[in-house]
C-alpha cells in the first residue's frame, strides 16, 4: 500500500500552479489597461481596441482556470482526508487485534513452559517414589506419594491452562488472519480508488490547461480578424480627410515695394548718376 506522499505533493502542486496563473492573470490584466496606441486612428485603433479587450478577456480567462484549479485541489484534499481516515479506523483495528494475538501468545509459551516444568516435577516426583519405595518407612512412602500426587495434579491443571491458552490463541489468531485479509482486501480497494482518482485529475487538469490554450486562441482570433479588417489606404485616407487644410496649395508671396506699392521691382526707375 502506497502512502499519500503524491496527494501531498499534488494538493500542493496545485494551488502553487493557481497562484501563477492567478499571478499572469493580475499581471495579464494590468497590461491590458496600459495606454496603447492612443495616437492611432480609424481601423488601425479600432484593432487595437479589440486587441486590449481580448487580452483581458485572456486574463480572466487564466483567473478562471486558478479558480477552478483551486476547486479542483480542494476536491482531492477531501478525498485524500476521507482515505486517510478510512485507513486509520482499519489500522487501528489491526493494532488492537495484533496487540491481542502478541499478548495471547506469549501467555500461550508462558503456560507451555510452566506446564512442562510441572511434568518434570510429576516426573522427578514419581521416581523419587519409586527409588525410596524399598528404603523408606510408611510415613515416608506416603509423604513420597503424598508430594507425587500434588505434582501430577499441578501438572494436570497447566496442562489443562497450557491447551485452553493454545486454543484462545488458535482462535485469536484465525480472527486476525481473517481480518488481516480484510484490511488488505481494504487497502486494495482505497489503492485502486486513490490510483483511478489522481489519473482522472490529471486527465482533468491537463484538459483544463489545453482548454485554456483553446479560449486564448479563440479571443487572439478575434484580434486577427479585426487585423484583417485594418486597411491602410483607408487610414490614409482618413487621416487627410480628418487633417486636410484645403485641395489647392497657398498663394504665392508676392514683393510689395514700400513706396509703390503692387509695382514690382524691375518698373522701378533709378536716377543716373552725374558724370563728367
């Protein structure tokens, strides 16, 4: 059974990945506010125009994809939780049942010792009995026999604790076994789940991002087709219509003489000199 080492890194993945579109979105945004081309005109503005709302039109778009992408980060964390509190309920069984079975079976081995020393002293009892059987008086005899048949009944009685130990425990540890095969049957079950869960988020994050590809695409297109509509003779044309002072150049300057007026300069006499 895997541990929970890749939700965690997932559940951590993502709202890191939220932040940074979340973060382009903000930034994406501030640049669509900048002044741009303020100083065009006519068809060339008006795809610009187009160009500033498509690009905040994207930057909404990727706050979208961070919002989602957080749900979608909040849905796994759930499951992750719901998982990890269905295994420590099973886990917890199985320490308790495993902690039984310990404590049962070191009873068990402890009752088998105690019960083999009680047969050894039965043993030992009886052939102390039989060796003075000839030698002892009837006092002595009886406590020999006496002292033997204490031995053989202490080594009854283990015996008796020594197989209803190893019967409990049998049984104890049949009840574990069976459990055992649960939990993993369990364990199994939440692996599969938590394996189909993580690949179905991916395929889900990963349609996320290529839809969000789809929709950048689509408003960029948007600001092509206004390009597409950006005539330049019409601009020109606009430009001279809005700008025009008049369709006939200005006047020539013409010379005006201070003392005769419109007269020009060539009419003008000049006196001769005086020569001798």
């Amino acid at each position: 059974m895997l541990f929970f080492n890749t939700f965690h890194c997932l559940c951590l993945w993502s709202p890191f990945r939220a932040s940074i579109e979340e973060k382009y979105a903000k930034e994406l945004m501030g640049l669509s506010k900048k002044v741009c081309g303020h100083n065009e005109m006519n068809t060339l503005k008006r795809s610009l125009d187009v160009f500033k709302l498509q690009t905040e039109h994207v930057s909404l778009s990727h706050l979208q994809l961070a919002q989602t992408m957080r749900e979608e980060a909040r849905k796994l964390e759930d499951f992750r939780e719901r998982q990890k509190e269905a295994r420590k309920k099973v886990e917890q069984q199985m320490d308790a049942l495993h902690k039984q079975r310990a404590t049962h079976l070191k009873k068990t081995l402890e009752s088998k010792k105690t019960y083999e020393l009680k047969c050894r002293d039965k043993e030992e009892a009886e052939q102390n009995m039989n060796r003075n059987a000839s030698t002892s008086n009837a006092k002595q005899q009886e406590k020999l026999f006496a002292k033997t048949q204490q031995a053989k009944q202490n080594a009854e009685e283990t015996d008796k604790i020594y197989m209803q130990n190893v019967s409990l425990f049998g049984k104890i540890k049949e009840d574990w076994q069976k459990e055992h095969i649960k939990a993993c049957e369990v364990f199994e079950a939440q692996e599969m789940e938590r394996i189909n869960t993580l690949r179905n988020m991916l395929w889900t994050h990963l349609n996320q991002l290529s839809q969000q590809c789809v929709t950048s695409d689509e408003l960029y297109e948007e600001v092509r087709k206004s390009l597409e509509q950006c005539d330049i003779q019409e601009d020109i044309a606009h430009f001279v219509n809005l700008r025009r002072t008049g369709d006939k150049p200005p006047a020539p300057v013409l010379y005006e003489n201070f003392y005769t007026g419109q007269r020009p300069l060539s009419t003008i006499q000049m006196p001769l000199s005086n020569s001798r």
